[in-house]
C-alpha cells in the first residue's frame, strides 16, 4: 500500500497535481491520501475541483492544521505522520504541488523497496546528484518501518518550511537508512520550481522565501543537537 501525504495552501494547484500522480499511477486501488489542509474553504474548493475529475477519492481524512503564522509545511506534515497507521513494508510518500512523478511510478517504487527498507533519494530534475554534499530531500519516500525510526518525524515541527528537508537528510544518513538512487536510475520525479524557471513564483513562495534566513539559523542550531534531540518532539 502506498499513503500519498499532501500538505496543500493551493487548492486549485493540488488538485491539478494530484490528478497527474493518480493517471502516472498503474495500481490506483494501492493508494490511500492523507491531505492537510489550512481552511474548512480550501477544502471545500478542494472537494469542488475533485469532483470535477472523477478522480480517485481526493481524502482519507481532512484536517486543518495551521492556526498562526509560526506553523506551516512542517508542522502539517507532523499531523500526517504522527497520526499514520500503517503496515511496516507500506510506502510512505510526503508530496506537494510542484512534484511530479514518472509513468508507473509505483511500480518503479514498489522494486526500489522489495529488498530495502529505508528511504530513498531519487532525481528530482533540479539538484546536482553528482556532488558529495547534504542534499535536501524534497520528495521523502520511505517504508513505514523508517518513519516508526524517525519517532514519525518527516519534516520537524519546529521548522516552518526551509530547510527541514536538509535536516531529513541528515537523519536518515546517520540512521543508516539512505538509499540514493539518483546516480544510478535515470527516472525522474520531477520538481517544477521556479528556481529553475518550470513554474512562476507565486505569494506563497515569497512569503516562505521571507523566512530563508531565521530557518537556516534554526538549522545551523538544530544539525549540531544529537540525532536523539533532532528526533524529539515537544508539544
């Protein structure tokens, strides 16, 4: 089985995308969504949009998370992972609205994790595989059995947004539970960002770009803490 968890602010985009992941998909019935969303009127507009496409059903459940400008991204992905029930072999994928996966990307995922239980590290099209460095892992795919590893932490909490992906990576590599695959197979799950020109900037990301140098300090401070102090959660 695979839980597709999505954290959306743009209901028109997710639905979009979401509808691409679902047609790329060769087992539809082998994958469940955990959304999260801000509002009860983003997911009304989400369940609008839905209905248009006679997609697969849009929700496994709904749950609005962000109250105050100090959550964001992070913390909803939390909401997802810390309420997940699944089996330990289940696939776990943290997605958003500008990544896009290869035809029968579940198939492809399904015999990266037939032997291997852990987190894998795929090309995403944007960053440079070739380089020996920490590498934000934007598009985290992982058994359950890892999440269970990482005490069901993703994405810190304690982030907003920028640079918990780098802190993910930091986690798994010295968890032993790293798989970069991206030297290795050339599929792409592709990461349309603006950075590279595949979409515009939009106000959300301003707004998240606002934050680039607080979360990088949040950073600095956090990838000195133990790997048992990274992987705590105080509510």
């Amino acid at each position: 089985m695979f839980y597709l968890l999505w954290c959306t602010i743009r209901p028109n985009v997710f639905v979009n995308t979401y509808k691409y992941w679902m047609e790329m998909c060769k087992e539809k019935q082998n994958v469940k969504l955990l959304l999260a969303v801000n509002t009860e009127e983003q997911k009304r507009e989400i369940m609008e949009e839905a209905n248009c496409y006679g997609i697969y059903p849009i929700m496994e459940e709904d749950i609005i998370v962000i109250g105050n400008e100090r959550k964001g991204l992070a913390y909803a992905a939390y909401c997802l992972t810390s309420r997940l029930q699944a089996r330990e072999k289940d696939i776990v994928i943290l997605s958003s609205d500008d990544f896009f996966p290869p035809k029968d990307w579940d198939q492809y995922l399904e015999e990266k994790f037939a032997d291997f239980s852990g987190c894998i590290l795929v090309r995403d099209g944007f960053h440079d595989f070739n380089r020996n460095e920490t590498v934000p892992v934007t598009l985290p795919i992982m058994t359950f059995e890892c999440l269970l590893k990482l005490n069901r932490i993703i994405y810190h909490p304690e982030y907003i947004q920028m640079f918990c992906d780098n802190e993910l990576y930091l986690n798994v590599k010295e968890l032993g539970l790293l798989k970069d695959v991206r030297a290795t197979d050339r599929i792409i799950f592709e990461h349309r960002h603006y950075a590279v020109n595949k979409r515009s900037m939009d106000s959300i990301d301003l707004m998240y770009n606002s934050l680039w140098k607080t979360e990088e300090e949040k950073y600095e401070r956090r990838r000195k803490l133990t790997l048992e102090e990274r992987l705590k959660v105080i509510n």
